[in-house]
C-alpha cells in the first residue's frame, strides 16, 4: 500500500474482534506498525471503554491515526466524536471513506463489524489511509468545530 504508514490504534468490541484481526493483519502486513487495545476476545465488553482508549490518544496527537470498530459503528462513532481533534467518520462505503479525508481531514476511521463484510472493510481502510485532506476552505470550516469539546470539558 502506497501512503500514510504512520503507526495506527486499534480497537474494538466483542461484536467486531474477528473484522479488527482482519484489519490489523492487512495493516501489518502493509507494513503499518499498529497498536492494538482490543478487545481481544468475543466475550461481551462495553464498547465506550476501547472507544475512549484510541480517541483520547488520537486526541492528545500521539496517534495521527486511529481505526474503531463495534456491531454497527454507531457507538464508537458517538464516543470518539467527543474528543476535540477528533474527527471520526463511521463509513460503509468508498466515496464516504475517500471524502471524508479529502473534505474532513478524518482521523479516526470507524467501521461497523455487523454491517459490511472485510472485503469492502480493507478497500475501506485502504483508500481511507492513502487519500489526502485537501485543506483550504475545508481547513477553514474545520477549525470552526475541532476545538468544541475542550470547552464541554472545562
Ligand atoms: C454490542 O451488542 C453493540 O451494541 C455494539 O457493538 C455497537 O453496535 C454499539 O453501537
């Protein structure tokens, strides 16, 4: 894979571990260090634990990048959402993963283990990592809404 090789964080829960493995094995084998927070088993967890474990990281800039995964992405989508610098785009197909880092400048890359098979899952990750963010005006609209959790936080 040609692109971004900056190392990835991972996680997921129980409903997706199986499309996490795929994910991560076809970073690795992409040559993409990965840090993987699990979960790693199918055993039923919460899924706001793994969620605030790789947005927080994605937010404080140790990771440039961070892929979550549940049943349908809803959740995960809704927790990494609430970290500034976030941007998270829950995507079930290529024109949104593509847009999403053209025009968002996405950071967090969400996927729904119940929803899409892990064919389109690596397509997904694939194009999603290799396309850039255009900036310009999108920068522009970006810096209207990235900083808006840090005032929740206060
Ligand atoms: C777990 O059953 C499921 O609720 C979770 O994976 C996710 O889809 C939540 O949004």
């Amino acid at each position: 894979m040609e692109g971004n090789k900056a190392p990835v964080i991972i996680g997921c829960d129980h409903a997706a571990v199986v499309l996490k493995e795929s994910v991560k094995t076809f970073l690795e084998k992409s040559g993409i260090e990965v840090e993987d927070v699990g979960a790693h088993s199918t055993d039923s967890v919460d899924y706001p634990y793994f969620g605030i474990k790789v947005a927080s990281q994605v937010a404080s800039g140790r990771f440039k990048r961070g892929i979550l995964l549940c049943g349908t992405g809803l959740g995960m989508s809704m927790v990494a959402n609430r970290f500034s610098n976030v941007r998270a785009a829950l995507c079930s197909d290529i024109f949104s993963a593509v847009m999403s880092r053209r025009h968002n400048d996405s950071n967090v890359l969400i996927l729904g283990g119940r929803v899409i098979g892990d064919i389109l899952a690596l397509e997904l990750v694939k194009q999603w990592l290799e396309e850039p963010f255009e900036g310009g005006r999108h920068q522009m609209r970006l810096d209207k809404f990235d900083k808006l959790g840090e005032k929740a936080e206060k």
